[in-house]
C-alpha cells in the first residue's frame, strides 16, 4: 500500500542532488557535440559526388586492402562482411550512407549502447545503496515499519525509471540535434537490417528491410534493455561494497575492459558469456560481424538478462540478511 | 523473566524486551546475555563506557543486527518474525541523527512519513512545535546546528506515534543548554505521552538526571540494573563522612570497624579533619561510642550518597568512563 510513495521518495532523493542535471547537460553536451563533428566532416567527405558512385569506390578500397593480404585476420573478416553489405545495399538501391534526422537517431542508439548509456546506468544505480551508508542515513531507512526487500524494491524500480528516462531523453535530444543538421523528416525510409555472417560471408537470407521507425524503436529497445541490464549489476555492487567510489570503479573498470577485450583477445570464445561483451545489443541486432562467433542479439540479451536476473537475486539476498552496523 | 524486570519498582507495561541479546564479532563478544525490559512511560537508561556494547545492543533493538542468541519483543512481537509490526510501535535514532542534508526539515519528514501508515504527515507541524523547529523546518538540515539536527531526529522518530523511544547517546556533541533541552523533552514525552524511552549514554550524571531505571554494560555484559535510586543506594549505604578532632586520632579508632582515611586536603592546623569511611550501617552507632570514648570530638557525620559515577566505578572495576 505505501510502496509508491517508497518509490517516490527514491525518485525525490534523484532529483534533489546534483547527479541528474548533471546526467542531462552530458546528454545535451555530447550529443551537441557529435552532431556537429559529423555534419563538418560530413561535407567534406561526401564533397558532392552521386552516393553509387561513392560507395562503389570504397568498396574497391576494401578489395585493394584484401588483395595486399597484409590484413590481420579479424580486420580480414570485417571487410569480407563489409563488401556484401555495401554490395546488398547497391542492389537494393538504398544508400548505406544516408542521412537524417531520424537516420542520426537510429545510429546514435548503437553508438551510445555499450559506453555512455551503461555509463549512465551506472552514476544513478551505483550510489543508490552506497550513498545512504555513506550519509549514515541507512539505519533510519531500515528502522521504518517497512521490510528491507520493500525498500531495495523501490530503490531499484526508481533506478529503472531514471534508467528509461535518461534513454528517451538522449533519443529526444539526438532527434532535437540531428533534425537540426540534417533535417527532421525521413521516418518512413527503408533501412537494410539483419546483417548476420553465416560462417565467414554474409547471410543474405536474414537481411530485411523495414521502416526506419521501427528499426529505431526496436534499437532503442534493446539500448534500453542492456541499460537496465547495467543497472541491475550496478545495483549489486551498490549494495555489496558500500562505497560510491568503489562501486563506480568496479563498474567502469568493468566497462572498459568488455571494450577492449574482443580486441584484444578476438579467439577466447568464452568472454561470450562476460556481461559487457553482450552490452552493444543494437549492434548484434542491426548486423556487424559479431566480434566472437555465436554472438548473435539473442544470444545476447539472453546473457545480459540472466547477468541482470543473478545481480538482483544476490543484491536482495546480500541487502535483506546482512548486519547494518555502518 | 529478565532481571531488570524484577528489580523494577514500575508499574508501567512492559513495552519493549530484550532476552539474552548475544552478538559476536568473529571470537569477540560484543554482547553477551544482554536482558532487559522498558516500560510504558518511563525513561531506561543504558550506560556504558564506549565501546562497551552499547551501539551494537540498540542496532539488535531495531533490527539493524541479527543477535547470535536471544530476541527482542517489542509489545509482544518477536522482531525478527514481525518486523513491519513491531517496528511500527519503534522511533529510533541510532548513532547520530542523520538525515538527508540536501533536503529541507520538512522535506526529510516527509520523507520518512510515507514509510508508516497514512496520516503520519499531519502530525508534522505539531511534532515541528514540540522540538522547536516549526521556523526552520522549509530550510535544508546542511544549515542546521547539531541541537536541531538531534531535535528533527526525534522529530522523525515521534512521527509513527511510537510506544517506545530508542535514542543512543542524544546528549553526544550538545552543549549544556541542548542537553537540557533534550533531557526535559525526554522526561516530558514519558511522564506526559506514557512512552517508553530507552536512552544510551556514556555520560553518568546525564543518566542520573534523565533515568527512572539503568542498566550498566561493560565489555558487553550489564553489570547492574535497577532504579537509579536503588543502585546508588546499593554503594552509598556504608560511606560516611566525618569532621572530628584529632583526624588522626579518629581515623586510628575507626579502624577496626572498616575502612578509613583522612581527606588530606581538608586537614587543619589544629588536628581537625574530614574523614572518609566505610563502615557498615550497624556499626556505625559503635564506632562513634568509640570515638567519644577515645576523647575525640565530633563535630558532624553524614552519610555521602554516592552518584551514580562511584556505583559505575565500583561495578565495572574502576575502569575510566
């Protein structure tokens, strides 16, 4: 009965300090600054010429490249990939460059969904727990006639919310942004989706063609999705360590290390079930060449739901039955 | 059933009770067999030096800290059973009150209003009056004192209209004046509310001033409990105090009937001292025959009531507070 008004304190105490205007001005800041970096170099590169044209030519670099044989393995692999998709898209009669407003939204949910979305999973789900040891405020909260699972409940439905927010609202603003560079129609543009590799080429029978409105809700569904995924595990080291600092680290640490491992480390399969090497669920969905082979968006969000599911079974354990004597 | 209860001379109705609290910290005993009860309406004091299991004691109260042994019942209900229940009949400050600093008074009220049952939030601007905050209350508690912090903790703590008060050292870090502020809203809410207040402190005459009833811990057992008067009765009865001439003289007489010594400072030119003495209640009438016989003049006795310092003192073993 007084659950909503626990989640309503949760969100009063977000929206009092300093962390949500401040995840708001990185939003704007950012994507402010992506749009205008790219319409710049945008005219230079294109410089005006018929996109068949230019699309054609770059396809004749990737085969140069591949023909020098000097290309290491993976990168080898990308390009094999790249070829058919630039050649699908030549068939089809839909340029692989385009760009809107609504095109630039589509693409930021890819860019955004394995660093700064997660990144900001992580400032609100972080110090959830952590801050109210940290303020002592904690041994008030869990002396109220309200059980411990009730209050870590709300806690993590107010994470949510600001989680799903936060992806609208950097949606909002890409589109804000973008309409203002490219221009605000396009929604109804087909987009090529579904590149998958079937061994080492492209499979052309899961490619599809949808509206571009769909294509961007369903990315940003799955941005959304890995965000909270983020958040729940966030959520975790919250409640384990105790310390903002310490679970921010361990996060970002964490964070960092999922980008740079495929690279670094392409062959060992098993970072395939690591929690950040499933983060760019919009990526597997759209159709890169999966860094690890059997990471399809499936398979992914299976994982980062099952990560998800463990995190918050042990944060309810780990809250519910440990001493407070902070 | 626990000692404290049966030492107690209230009638009140037993509120809240701890049976053989045990806590360990890996070897270490933090608490150990720790009893008591608190009745409705009047004031339990807890007194301990710090570090003598005081704070890990109240954190089993509210079910902050699971006890290895023993439970707690607060009207009845086993807290680790029922604590939504029971808790619902607790205001608890633990430690220090800390609340949200970012938020105003009202704002952290609020706050805790809508974690007890609807109608808590009216009882705001009255409970704001009672603590003296009604004219800060809309500003952010970063720009309180210590006082007004301690006060909005008790504040936030009366807002579930609790039937018992746990407060763990609320004197800590007042001055003088908010001490007593603090000590005659304490007194007030039991004699005038009937609520049962628990209250922590390392400071003896604090207790002394505020307490109906004590409990003594040391090194997580309590060592003595009773009503403050009871106890400081319990070391008081056979201390007495002297002023004869010859001191020197008196104290030689005196000595067969128990301890004796001269209060040094306090030694004239002329032989005339005070003297400090133990000796039990029925030898007292002895050893004055003795001391007229022995041609020393008296010129007062009385009997010194210890504070509760000396009983402390004695019960823990002279270790400092």
């Amino acid at each position: 009965m007084r659950f909503p008004g626990l989640v309503e304190n949760e969100i009063l105490k977000f929206a009092r300090q300093r962390r949500f205007r401040v995840v708001v001005l990185i939003l704007v800041a950012l994507i402010g600054l992506i749009v205008f970096a790219q319409s710049r170099g945008r005219q230079r590169f294109l410089g005006g010429k018929d996109w068949h044209v230019e699309t054609q030519e770059r396809m004749a670099r990737i085969q140069n490249g591949l023909r020098d044989g000097r290309m290491p393995e993976t990168m080898q692999r990308w390009a094999r990939f790249e070829l058919d998709r630039l050649q699908y898209h030549l068939g089809r009669d839909v340029n692989p460059d385009a760009i809107s407003g609504p095109l630039f939204v589509r693409g930021f949910a890819n860019a955004a969904s394995y660093l700064l979305l997660p990144l900001l999973a992580i400032v609100f789900a972080s110090d959830v727990v952590s801050a109210e040891f940290a303020q002592g405020t904690i041994k008030l909260l869990l002396t109220r006639p309200v059980g411990r699972a009730r209050v870590l409940a709300s806690k993590l439905v107010a994470v949510l919310l600001a989680i799903t927010l936060t992806v609208l609202f950097g949606g909002v603003v890409a589109y804000l942004f973008g309409g203002i560079a490219y221009g605000y129609g396009g929604w109804e543009a087909p987009v090529l989706t579904g590149f998958r590799s079937a061994g080492e080429r492209l499979d052309p029978a899961a490619v599809r063609s949808i509206a571009l409105w769909k294509d961007t809700v369903l990315a940003y569904g799955l941005a959304w999705f890995a965000a909270l995924s983020v958040g729940a595990l966030a959520l975790l080291t919250s409640v384990l360590l105790r310390s903002t600092a310490a679970a921010m680290g361990t996060m970002l640490a964490a964070l960092i290390a999922g980008t740079i491992l495929p690279r670094l480390a392409p062959s060992w399969e098993t970072q395939k079930y690591l929690f950040v090497t499933n983060l760019p669920l919009p990526d597997y969905y759209s159709g890169t060449p999966a860094p690890i082979p059997g990471l399809t968006v499936g398979f992914a969000a299976a994982t980062l739901a099952a990560w998800a599911v463990a995190a918050l079974a042990t944060a309810f354990f780990v809250f519910v039955k440990r001493d407070v004597l902070a | 059933m626990s000692t404290a209860g049966t030492l107690s001379g209230s009638s009140g109705e037993i509120v809240l009770s701890a049976e053989h609290l045990t806590k360990r910290f890996g070897s270490r005993e933090a608490v150990a067999d720790v009893s008591f009860d608190v009745r409705a309406g009047e004031v339990f004091g807890f007194l301990g030096p710090n570090g003598a299991g005081k704070t890990t004691t109240i954190r089993m109260l509210v079910g902050l800290a699971r006890p290895d042994k023993g439970r707690v019942r607060i009207r009845g209900l086993d807290l680790s059973r029922d604590f939504e229940k029971a808790m619902g009949h607790v205001g608890c400050i633990v430690e220090a009150p800390d609340l949200y600093k970012y938020l105003t008074g009202r704002e952290n009220l609020l706050h805790f209003s809508r974690m007890l049952p609807a109608g808590a939030a009216q009882r705001i601007p009255e409970l704001a009056r009672l603590v003296v905050l009604s004219e800060r209350l809309d500003d952010k508690v970063s720009t309180y004192s210590l006082g007004m912090r301690q006060r909005l903790g008790i504040a936030q703590a009366l807002l579930g209209n609790p039937d018992i008060l746990i407060l763990d050292e609320p004197a800590n870090g007042l001055d003088p004046a908010g001490i007593r502020e603090i000590r005659q809203l304490v007194r007030h809410l039991a004699s005038e509310r009937g609520i049962a207040v628990f209250v922590s402190s390392h400071l003896l005459s604090e207790v002394e001033l505020t307490c109906d009833r004590v409990a003594i811990i040391h090194r997580g057992r309590t060592l003595a409990s009773g009503p403050v008067r009871e106890l400081v009765d319990r070391v008081a009865s056979d201390r007495l105090r002297l002023i004869a001439r010859p001191a020197r003289r008196a104290m030689e007489i005196l000595a067969p009937f128990g301890a004796a010594e001269i209060a040094a400072e306090e030694t004239g030119a002329d032989g005339e001292g005070a003297i400090d003495a133990r000796i039990p209640k029925e030898k007292v009438p002895d050893a004055l025959r003795a001391l007229t016989a022995g041609g020393v003049d008296v010129f007062a006795v009385e009997r010194s009531l210890a504070s509760l310092e000396e009983v402390f003192l004695e019960v823990t073993g002279g270790e400092t507070v």
